[in-house]
C-alpha cells in the first residue's frame, strides 16, 4: 500500500515532534521542515498529499508559504491546514482567502488534528482520483474522434477506386446490359457511401464549430418537393397522405418560399425529419408539413399523429438518441437539430396524445 505523504512546517522542533507522534501510523509518510524555503524544496521534490503549516516563523511566514504554493500550478491543489496560536478571526479569515482548506489553533488537540488531517487526506485522494477520470475520458473522447475523423478521410481513397474503375470498365469494356447495370449499380452505391462520408465529416465539424458556412437563397419548397417524392412509396405502404401547407393553404405548382441557407444542410435537415415523421405516423394518417412566416423567419413546422415515447423526450435531440427504431443509429434529430442551428436558426418540437407530434424549425428569410 502507498503511504499518505504529510508535510510539517514549524520553526520548533518541539512542535513538530507533538504533531509527529500524534500522526504516528502506518498509513502515513511524515515529512518536516523548520522554515518556508526548506518546505518547498521537500514539496517540489516530494509532492506531499498534505501540509500542515505554521503561520508565525522567521524569513518566511506560513501565509508567504502558502501563497507561493497556490501559485504553482504543480502544486496549488495539495490541500493545506494553517496550525498558530493566532486565533483572531481575521487570521483564520486571511488564511482561507489564500487558499487554505482549514485551521486548527495551538493548544493542539489531539482528537482534532487526526480527524481534520483524516478528512483532507480522504478529500485529496478523491479528488486524485477524480482527476484521473476525467482525464481519462477527455483522452478517450479525443482518441474516438481522431479515430472517427482517420477512418472517415481512409474510406474516401478505396471508394474513389471503387467509383473510378466502375465508371472506366463501364466505358471501355462492351459489356452485356445485366452487366453493365451492375457496374452501375456499383457506382450508384459508391457515390451513396462517399456523400454519407462528406455528410459525416460535415457533421463533425459542426460539432468542433469549424464548419464554414456560407448562406445562399434556397427555395425550401422544392427541398420539401423533393423530400416527398422520395418517401412516397412507404407513405403509400402505410396509407398515408402528405399535405404541404404554405400559409394554411394548399401549396401550387408555382409557389416558392425562399430560405437562407445551404441546400447541402436544408436537405438532409428535413429529410430526417419528415422520414422520422413517416416512421412515426400511424397507419391511414395524415402527415402535413406546413411554412409559414413571422417577422424576418421562415417557420417551418413538421406534423403528425404518432407521440414521442415519454423516456426520450428530454433528450429528444441528444445524440445517439433512439426508441423502438430497429437499426436506427439516433442521428436523426441530432444531426437535423445541429444543422438548424449551422444556419443560424433553432428547433423544437411539442407532443402529446391529443394532438400528436410537431416538430418546428425556424431559419431566416432570404434577404439576397
């Protein structure tokens, strides 16, 4: 067993002999010095867990000691205990102001100085030991997002081969027309895996705060369009019709509503929140996604009739979040909520069994 580093500091000798024999135990080094210069040579050399220090002594005083100490970042945070036969109240007041974390007062005690040096020894120790754990999970967190960010760039390089040789075999080979759509497929797959990999990335430095935005004039409406299209296989599995609303009003062919924004980030922003709208809606339900305006913001508001399961709801944009989604990652709403707020704007939703679910963005409205 390591033993417990304890410093005493007292120009008498017959002082620190009482505190000496009053500390005697096995679980414990002793360690002495008779003036400030002397105590800390032995704490720069020794690093003691604990230092019990007089305040009146020549050359040096205990609150010159002790000052000097809390100045050092190797060792501001060893706890010390003032021991003087000061007893006034501004004493003992300037003495924690300086860092201090107790005082005992001479005639010494002996009941006293055991249980106060057991206390902050038990205090030091955790506090060690928490130190230890967060520096611990602050090296794992940066080990997991160099790992991340290395195997996001290493995946780029095969899947250009994979992309490359596809486009060169579909060109210079005369190839049978299952074949050729293979290769194509193959291609098709590449390109799907190599943008989820920028998506990635993209998602990485907005959570780092480096990613560089640059706002255009994004027609929403044809985002929404698009959006719908592509789900509108399993909305139809599950019998559901989807309404675009513009201003309470069923939209036209002709209508815009324009954003400022990425379309890179509106996108796939929406995407995951009206697919997650669709996996949520009931069977035969309505989904509807309504825009509107207030002031300079576009609101752009997600409905439908499902609920939000009670234990997610705190956390519903947290990462990694998910609930009854057999293969969902949790990604969804995180990343949807991060990308609102890449451009400027925000997100939050209501739910509640009367009226279901709505999930709202508000972004800014073109001014360009």
């Amino acid at each position: 067993m390591i033993k417990q580093k304890i410093l005493i500091v007292d120009d008498t000798k017959e002082s620190i002999k009482v505190l000496m024999d009053i500390l005697k135990n096995p679980n414990y080094e002793i360690l002495a010095a008779t003036n400030g210069k002397a105590a800390l040579k032995i704490v720069a050399s020794q690093k003691p867990n604990l230092i019990l220090l007089d305040i009146v002594m020549p050359d040096m005083d205990g609150y010159e000691v002790c000052t000097k100490l809390k100045a050092d970042a190797t060792t501001k945070t060893i706890p010390v205990i003032f021991i003087t036969a000061q007893d006034e109240a501004e004493d003992e007041t300037k003495g924690l102001e300086l860092g201090a974390m107790d005082y005992i007062t001479k005639p010494i005690i002996p009941a006293i100085v055991k249980a106060r040096v057991r206390t902050h020894l038990e205090l030091e120790l955790a506090y060690r030991e928490l130190e230890k754990r967060n520096t611990a999970l602050e090296e794992s967190a940066i080990l997991r997002e160099n790992v991340e960010r290395i195997t996001r760039h290493d995946l780029k390089t095969p899947l250009n081969g994979i992309i490359g040789y596809s486009s060169i075999l579909m060109e210079e080979l005369e190839l049978e027309p299952e074949y050729k759509k293979m290769l194509q497929n193959i291609e098709k797959s590449g390109y799907k895996i190599l943008d989820m990999i920028n998506r990635s990335l993209d998602l990485y430095k907005m959570e780092m705060g480096t990613y560089q935005y640059k706002p255009n004039a994004i027609d929403i409406l044809s985002v929404i369009r698009k959006i719908s299209d592509e789900i509108s296989v399993h909305a139809k599995d599950k019998s559901i019709s989807m309404k675009i609303l513009l201003h309470c009003k069923p939209i036209t062919q002709s209508d815009t509503f324009t954003v400022q924004g990425e379309k890179f980030l509106c996108y796939p922003m929406l995407a995951n929140l009206i697919k997650n709208a669709l996996e949520a809606s009931p069977n035969n339900a309505i989904l509807r996604v309504s825009l509107s305006t207030e002031e300079k913001k576009a609101i752009i508001s997600i409905h439908n009739q499902g609920v939000v399961p009670e234990e997610i709801r705190k956390n519903f944009f947290g990462k990694y979040t998910t609930s009854g989604k057999l293969g969902g990652t949790g990604l969804g709403t995180y990343s949807a909520k991060l990308m609102a707020e890449t451009q400027e704007g925000n997100i939050h939703f209501e739910t509640s069994d009367e009226t279901g679910t709505t999930v709202t963005v508000q972004l800014y409205l073109a001014s360009f």
